[in-house]
C-alpha cells in the first residue's frame, strides 16, 4: 500500500523561517527529489506549467517549519492560519474546476460531441485527482461551478480564509433554489461582513441563510412541509442478524418536535439509584410503552415554542420564525402552525407558546406563558436566545445552564450572566487560565480567553426581528 515511500523522512528537517521563505520566493531550491503527484495517476503529460512544482514546495515547507522557541500562543496562530490557508487552497481549487469544465464543455462543441451533456466525464476526472469516489467529484463540480457563477462574495470570503470549505458549500447549497439575480443580491449582503462569521458553528450558519432565503422566497418550503405531511409514514424491518427490530419514518416537522420533547422530557427526570439504563434506552422504552399503551400518556400538552415578531403574526410580515427543536421555519408556515394546522388529524394537545423579540435588536422581551418560576423562565428564555452551545464554532444540543462569570467569582445570577452549553465545553471552562465575560452589544455576546491566551468572541445566533424593520433583505425595487 505504501511503496515508493520507503525512503520518505518520518521526521523532515526543520527549516527556519529565512530559509521557507527563501524556498517559496524561488531563491532556493528545494533538494532534488521526484515530483509527488497523486500516485494512483499514470503517464501524466509533461507540463510547462510550473504551479505543481510550487505547491510541492509549499508542502514541503509546512512539513518542515521550525519547532524551536515557540510559545503555545504561537502554535495556535499556526493552526488558524494553516486554517486560513486550507481555506485558500479550495478556493483555489473550485476555480481551477470551474475553468476546467468550461475547457472540456469548450473542446466537446469544437468536436459536436456529447450534445446533450458537454460536460460530460469532468465530475469523473475531478473526483480522480481528489481521491474521491465519482459522486463527490460531481458534488465538487456542482459547488464549483454556482459559487463562481452566482457567489463571486462568498468565493471572495474562501480565498481569504474567512470562511472554510464547508461552511462555503452550507452557503451555496441553501441558496441553490433562489431566482439567480436573488442568489447574487443575498451573496453580496449576505458577505457584507464577513466577520460576523467567526464563531458561528454550522448549524447556526445553516439557520442564518435559510431566515435569510425564507424572507424571499419560502415557495420551496412550503411545497416540502406539504409532502412531508401527505408521506409521512413509519416502517418496521429486521436486523440483518435478526437479533432486533429497527424502524424508520417521516414526519411532519410539529410532529416530530413534538414526539423529540415528550421522549426529552421523559429522558430529563431524574431516576431511581438501580435504574442504569442511558438517556438513549429510557426514550426507547418511552416510545414503545407509550405507543403500546402499556404505560399511559401524561395529560399535560405539549408545548411547541416559536419565536417570531408581532410583524409575522399580525401583519402577515416575510420574517421568517424560529421553531425550537428543529430550526428557521418561513412565516407562512409558522402562521399555519398557529392556526392549528392539520390539529383536526392529530389526538395531541399541543400549546403554541410565542416569544416576541424587541424590534431591531432581537432580544426576547415577552414569553406569553403563565409560568412564574424565575428558574424555569430563565432556562427557557436562555435556551430560546443561545440555541446551541456558546462556545464558539460548536452547535452541539445545550445540556448545562451555568455562569459565564463563575458565580464563586461573584457572577450573578441573571440572564446575561447565564449560557447554554454542552457537557463538553461546560466541563472545558473549568479548566486554569480559561476566563469568559460578558460584553455590552445589541446581542448577548461573551468574550472567551483561553490559557494559551488567545481571545474570541461567541455572539447569540440572531433571533427573527433582529434587523433594522425598514430594511428587508433583497430589496430589489
């Protein structure tokens, strides 16, 4: 498997910075030694093009930086501009694919070959030169082409290391049903400030363009929500080993919040000292004892919470509203879910609880339930304002409420001094130098300093009502 680098170094020879840099202006070369191209290609063409020569020498210098007298702060700059580089190399990447396409799509006209599908074979040859398998060329081709096309902000945002590869292909793929002149607008706004983005996990990324999507054209959702209701279903088939039963289905987004808190609730209370099963086992039990009616169902409802702006209820506003367990859903649909929907076909006694946001800000300023547990509402509130875990670039599910100012340090118990987290990066602030404080802004934002000593910033995922109300996205009159 690996032949042909036996007699690759395990530990290269560290260069100092002069000699990198020396290397990669072209003063220097590089000891002579054969090219490494992918080693699955064969007969490559000889080439005038010198750039693989020049990125073998960027390999080989990061493979060699030096390692002496560096403090952990340095090493953590290194990792984020390596980051930053990965960044540039895809973009650098989805612009030679895009060329590419253009070249062979160019050459099959010259040729009248393959009519019907010019660019026929690229998605191959690409997932080739990636080591992929050919679907994911094709994938590659597809991001390639529409973020060059219609995306020149974001491919801008990639060149620099603003954002990485993945996030890019979040961006491009939750766009890809808009109008092409929409597409363009929302890239420009949307890339206005690129760093806005630090911080922002994937998922939350997810939810910020399809809020910003919904408020132009929600047609694409409410087709789906219409199908996910006519074709939701469950299905039964055995294991393979025939040692268990698994069963799979679809429904209908309220459905499926609902069904996700009442197995959450069940998995939250508090257990017998001799009950060692896990959260997983409790809600399987749940399910099947509650759907057998061997353990009868609570009478209390279910309550499905929705954020959204009075603008959205009352005045039939595009602002789209934010569905707690599953994510940005368009004002159209979340106007329905109030109406009561499809309630007639369902046994279920849901609550639609509403919590209104300050106009420009987003901040939550009324939650119309009856509830006076200061506890209880605050955990609510901060569950509703975070969504995901505060620290930055993880949305894993909020598990702990704690102080983002310790309160053996003084930290009051209050909404701005409360976070959601998982259990992970709960665990993580305990650790020595790690310090975390709140800063004044129009959205509850935190201040993280790790014991490297580096500083980020974590800022509450914008809630709907969050813009200027005189300004809606995409205005195109």
């Amino acid at each position: 498997m690996f032949e042909g680098f036996e007699d690759e170094e395990s530990m290269p020879t560290y260069l100092t910075v002069e000699e990198a840099g020396d290397i990669l202006a072209g003063h220097t070369m590089l000891p002579q030694r054969p090219l490494r191209r992918n080693p699955s290609a064969r007969n490559i063409e000889r080439s005038n093009d010198r750039v693989p020569e020049f990125l073998e020498a960027v390999r080989a210098v990061t493979a060699a930086l030096p390692q002496e007298n560096l403090t952990e702060g340095d090493r953590i700059s290194r990792i984020a501009e390596l980051e930053r580089t990965k960044s540039a190399l895809a973009a650098a990447q989805t612009r030679e694919t895009w060329a590419l396409e253009q070249q062979v799509i160019t050459r099959h006209h010259e040729e009248s070959k393959y009519a019907a599908n010019p660019n026929y074979g690229v998605g191959s040859e690409v997932a080739l030169a990636k080591m992929e398998a050919p679907t994911k060329g094709s994938e590659f081709l597809g991001f390639s082409r529409d973020m060059l096309s219609f995306m020149p902000c974001t491919f801008a945002a990639l060149q620099l290391g603003t954002i990485n590869e993945k996030m890019a292909k979040i961006i491009v793929s939750e766009t890809k049903n808009l109008d092409p002149f929409d597409r363009e607008l929302l890239d420009a706004e949307f890339m206005d400030d690129p760093e806005s983005f630090q911080g922002v996990g994937l998922n939350d990324l997810t939810d910020r363009v399809k809020r910003v999507v919904l408020a132009v054209d929600n047609t694409d959702q409410m087709d789906r929500h219409a199908k996910a209701l006519h074709d939701r279903h469950i299905r039964f088939w055995q294991t393979p080993d025939r040692a268990a039963m698994r069963f799979s289905g679809e429904l209908p987004i309220e459905k499926g919040v609902i069904l996700k808190q009442a197995l959450q609730r069940e998995t939250d209370k508090k257990r017998d000292k001799d009950d060692r099963r896990t959260n997983m086992q409790v809600a399987a039990d749940t399910l099947v004892d509650r759907a057998a009616g061997l353990q009868p169902c609570e009478k209390s409802p279910v309550n499905v919470t929705l954020i959204m702006t009075d603008r959205t209820l009352f005045q039939g506003d595009s602002e789209p509203a934010y569905l707690s367990g599953y994510g940005v859903i368009s004002a159209e649909y979340a106007r329905y879910l109030i109406s009561g929907g499809d309630r007639k076909e369902s046994q279920v006694q849901i609550w639609i609880r509403r919590l209104f946001t300050a106009p420009t800000t987003g901040e939550l300023i009324a939650l119309d339930s009856k509830a006076r547990r200061f506890p209880d509402k605050l955990k609510q509130l901060v569950a509703m304002r975070d969504q995901y875990c505060r620290t930055p670039y993880c949305t894993a599910p909020i598990k702990h409420f704690d102080h983002v100012y310790q309160a053996a340090r003084g930290g009051e118990s209050s909404l701005e001094n409360c976070d959601g987290r998982c259990q992970r990066c709960n665990n993580t602030k305990e650790i020595d130098g790690w310090e975390e404080r709140v800063l004044e802004g129009p959205r509850h934002t935190i201040e993280i300093k790790t014991p490297s000593g580096q500083i980020y910033r974590s800022t509450a995922p914008p809630l709907p009502g969050s813009d200027d109300p005189d300004k809606r996205p995409l205005d195109t009159t």
